[in-house]
C-alpha cells in the first residue's frame, strides 16, 4: 500500500516538472497582463492598452509588439504617438522598402528613401537592384543622375564589349574610354585578339602590338616581313611600301629614291618601320626590331636600344 501510494506521489511530481508552465498563463500576445506569468510567452508589458508581448527576437511578421527587439526582423511598426504596433514583415526581395536588415532575404538592408533590400557585397547578378557599385558581382551598378538606386551590370563580357568596369569583362580588365572595351591583361593578347595599347599584346618570338584598326580600336599583331600590309615593316625595296589609305590619312603616297614609307614618314630603305597608324609609327635602325612603348630592341640581346 505504501509502495503505491509513493507512485502516485512521483507521478504527480513528474508532471509537475515537465509543465512548469503556470495553469493561469493562457494569455496570448496583445491581451492585458499584469505579471509575465499569466502569459503564454512568460512576458507581459503591463502598461496600460499594453499586454503580453513576444520574448526578444521571437515576434513572427504580424505579431503585437511594443519594442523592435521582440521583433525576428527587428523592427516593430508603431503609429505616431502609441506604444503598440505589430512586427515587419520579413523575407523581403531585392528593391522591397525595409527598414532593418532582419527584414530582406538578402538579409541587407538601405533604408533611405527610395531604396530598399540589397544585396550582400559582390553579390548582385546582372540587371538586379543595386544601391552601390560594391554590390554588384560587377562592380558597377548603373544609376542615373539624380537617382539612388540602379541596376547591376552585366558582367563576363569578352573583349571589345563596350563596359564601365573591371569586373564586368573575363580578363578582368576595362578600358571604360568611348570606343573602347574589354580588355586583355597586358602581355596576354593573342594575335587577332581586341587591344587599344600595346602592353596588352602578347609578346612572343616576333614583336606583338596592337594594330590600329579605328579610332582607339585594335587587334593584337605581329611583325610581319617584306610586302606585308599589315602590322610593322621592314625597310627594303620600293614593292614593300605600304600605300596611303583612308585609316592612314597622314601617310605619303611616295618617298624618295632610298627611302620607304613609315606611316606618314619616310625612312632609310635600310631601317626598320614600327607602323602602328601614321601618328604613331617611328623606325628603328638595321640590327634592331620594334619592341613595346614605342622603342627599339637589339636584336641579339633583346634590351632597348633607344625610345621615341
């Protein structure tokens, strides 16, 4: 009998303990309370037109609140001259107005006027809601005069595509000047490849530079030998001039006897022309090639003879 009787006894007590939950604390959030017990959040904000309120950073999206704190998204909405609102809505899309960061998917948030979610740091995709180029996997975001808020550029463009910034090209390289482009990373251009400087041009067993093609445009070439019509070349026999043409308005239709034609000069026949477009070409000595930053290199050594 007094075996039984102490089971009844630890029964009780065994429930006792897993629902220490008060038996009065059935209020739900937003009903008058005057101690956390009666509560079903165990919080009451006891003020008056108050009531019981969410422990801090539990308020679902909707839920009555009296403080940002109680909030998941960290911000209560609370009318102008009250002390009880309800939580933020959160999980919000890019360029959705918030106020906190709790509040977006991206988990970041601009709150001036106008703005809204944005992305994290180098997160934002091509074309999406941007606020700063640091958002951006581009690194640009394109925003209008007067405006704050934009659109991520595109980005792993290929060379010759018209961009703003590094990140938006696959070399990683922008010459954001009118007329230009991508770019390679200098000495990588591959003969054909788009250039607008010779430092970009891969430099191999024959001279690489970049051929001027229009404007500030190019393509990446290479020394080339008697009777070529394009790229530098080597001064000899009258059959090797190259003719004035349109893209070469500088240039002279004839030279004197000895002489070739070096864009828009003429040079001994014994010289090297280093033709890059009549406002850029210069020549070089026998004994010598055309090598980057418009200079001369020996040819045995390799090392620069003179610059221009």
């Amino acid at each position: 009998m007094v075996q039984r009787v102490m089971l009844f006894w630890l029964l009780a007590v065994g429930i006792a303990v897993a629902d220490p939950t008060p038996s009065w604390a059935q209020k739900a959030l937003g009903q008058a309370c005057a101690t956390h017990q009666e509560c079903q959040s165990l919080r009451c904000d006891n003020r008056p037109a108050a009531g019981c309120v969410p422990q801090d950073g539990t308020g679902s999206p909707g839920g009555f609140c009296t403080t940002h704190q109680q909030c998941r998204t960290g911000l209560c909405v609370i009318a102008s001259g009250k002390y009880t609102g309800v939580c933020s809505g959160g999980n919000r899309p890019l360029g959705q107005a918030c106020a906190t960061h709790q509040e977006c998917q991206s988990l970041r948030c601009d709150n001036r006027p106008g703005a809204g979610c944005v992305a994290q740091d180098g997160k934002g995709e091509a074309n999406q809601f941007c606020t700063t180029h640091q958002q951006c996997h581009s690194g640009v975001c394109n925003i209008a005069g007067g405006k704050v808020t934009g659109q991520c550029t595109a980005y792993n463009r290929p060379l010759g595509t018209p961009c703003l910034g590094h990140g938006e090209c696959q070399s990683l390289r922008c010459d954001n000047r009118p007329g230009a482009g991508c770019v390679p990373q200098d000495g990588t251009g591959a003969t054909g490849a788009f250039c607008t400087t010779n430092e970009q041009c891969r430099v191999s067993e024959l001279l690489s530079y970049c051929r001027v093609v229009g404007g500030i445009r190019g393509e990446c070439d290479t020394q080339k030998t008697y009777g070529s019509t394009r790229g530098p070349i080597l001064g000899g026999s009258t059959s090797s001039q190259t003719p004035a043409t349109s893209s070469d308005p500088g240039g002279q239709s004839q030279c004197p006897s000895g002489q070739v034609l070096c864009g828009s000069k003429c040079i001994s026949s014994g010289g090297v022309c280093c033709y890059q477009g009549s406002a850029n070409a210069y020549s070089c000595s026998s004994g010598a090639h055309c090598c980057p930053d418009r200079c001369c290199c020996s040819n045995t050594t390799g090392q620069r003879m003179a610059c221009f």
